[in-house]
C-alpha cells in the first residue's frame, strides 16, 4: 500500500540504501578491478544521509577520504523479484548522490577480504541533492553526471556507460533483497574519482537538471 509520506524527503525515511559497484568500465578500470560479470551491491545506513547545508565529516580512522558521484533511484513501490521489463514501474524518481569512501580503509579491508562497512557506511557517506520525479528524467540511460572540488572539475559521466541499466539493476537487486517504498540505489560512479581534504568544497550536479554543494569536515578522534 502506498505511504502518505512524501517520497520528495525520502531520505527522513529510515529506508535501504544500495549501492552498486564497479557498474561503469573506465572506473572498474582506475582501481584496477575486473568487469563484474553480474552486479555488486553493498549497503549503506540511512543515517549515512546528509544534506545540504551540513559538512561531510572524514571519519578520525580514514586518511584517503574519496568522492564517488551517482545516480540515485528512488523506489516508489515494493519490488520482490521483478522481472526487467517491470522494473521501471517500481521507480517513484530520481536523486544525485555521493558515495563517500575511506579508500585507504576499504584498500585495507579488500586486502584482509573484511567488509566493506568501515569504509562505505559512515555517517555523512551519502550526500542526496533534492528529488527529482521520474516525469522530469524521461529517459535516465541519457544523463551527464559531473562533480568538481574547489571549482576543478574531476568527474564527468555517461549514465548510458553503465554496465548494467536501472531495470537489469532493480530485477537483480530485488531477486535478493526486497526493494520497498523509500530504498535509494546508487548506480555506481564513473571514473574520475579522488581525495578530498578538510575545508574543500564539492559541487556536483546531474547536468541540465539539478546541482548541490558540500563542505568536508573533519572528525575528531574520540578520547
Ligand atoms: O573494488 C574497489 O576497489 C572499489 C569499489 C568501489 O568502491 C565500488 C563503488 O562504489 C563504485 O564503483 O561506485
Ligand atoms: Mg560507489
């Protein structure tokens, strides 16, 4: 049954965030990682949400703290293994995201075949720009998505690169972990990726359509 909660703040929701990795070739390529041969995902809390106006604070642990700019989906309505074809009807819209990661943490974890948690999951790990409802993105195979620091531009991509589409995404995604009503997927990020210091400023936006900008922050080690 659908919520009376407006979907255009669904990021006070409490929901799913699932993130996709190595969706784009030329990014897989950067970290030295092979094509998937069926999508990755990894999941973030919903505290890892922030918005602007607030810092995205480096965690005390993290020393290679990264951007990753995506596509956000918006799940309008429950998916349990749907099929291709039906995927589309599941989506309520749109969103621009950042996958904040702890590199050198996730290099570390990779390395000692750990989880992903430390480096993918903390709070302030998922900027979110404003909703954009599916009417306004005809066709999301057909977007630039950009992000600069300190007004140099560092990433820039084609939502039609993407090795695996929306559809193939939720029908995969939804066959294991049921998609519900307020869930966000990150598509995964183009190439380009890189640090980021305290005090910089990042700006990204789906061009055309919407912009956002952040501030780092650095946490403080707890005593
Ligand atoms: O395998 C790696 O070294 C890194 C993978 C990622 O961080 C995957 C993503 O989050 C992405 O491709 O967007
Ligand atoms: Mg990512």
């Amino acid at each position: 049954m659908a919520s009376s909660r407006p979907l255009a703040r669904f990021w006070e929701w409490g929901k799913n965030i699932l993130c996709v990795g190595r969706n784009y070739a030329e990014h897989a390529k950067e970290l030295g990682n092979a094509l998937p041969a069926e999508p990755l995902f990894f999941l973030k809390p919903s505290s890892a949400y922030v918005r602007e106006g607030s810092p995205i604070v480096r965690p005390y642990y993290c020393t290679d703290l990264q951007h990753e700019v995506e596509l956000g989906v918006v799940i309008g309505r429950r998916a349990q293994a749907v099929s291709q074809e039906a995927a589309m009807e599941h989506v309520a819209g749109y969103a621009l995201c950042l996958d904040m990661t702890a590199r050198d943490v996730q290099k570390e974890c990779k390395k000692r075949g750990l989880p992903w948690t430390l480096a993918k999951a903390f709070s302030t790990s998922c900027p979110v720009s404003e909703f954009v409802p599916k009417e306004e993105i005809p066709d999301p195979h057909k977007l630039k998505i950009w992000l600069k620091v300190n007004g140099r531009l560092r990433q820039e991509g084609e939502t039609s690169s993407m090795i695996f589409s929306i559809p193939h995404l939720i029908s995969y995604i939804s066959e294991i972990v049921t998609l519900e009503e307020g869930d966000l997927i990150l598509t995964g990020s183009p190439s380009g990726v890189g640090s980021v210091q305290e005090n910089d400023e990042i700006e990204a936006g789906i061009h055309g359509i919407l912009s956002m900008r952040f501030r780092v922050a650095q946490q403080t080690c707890p005593s």
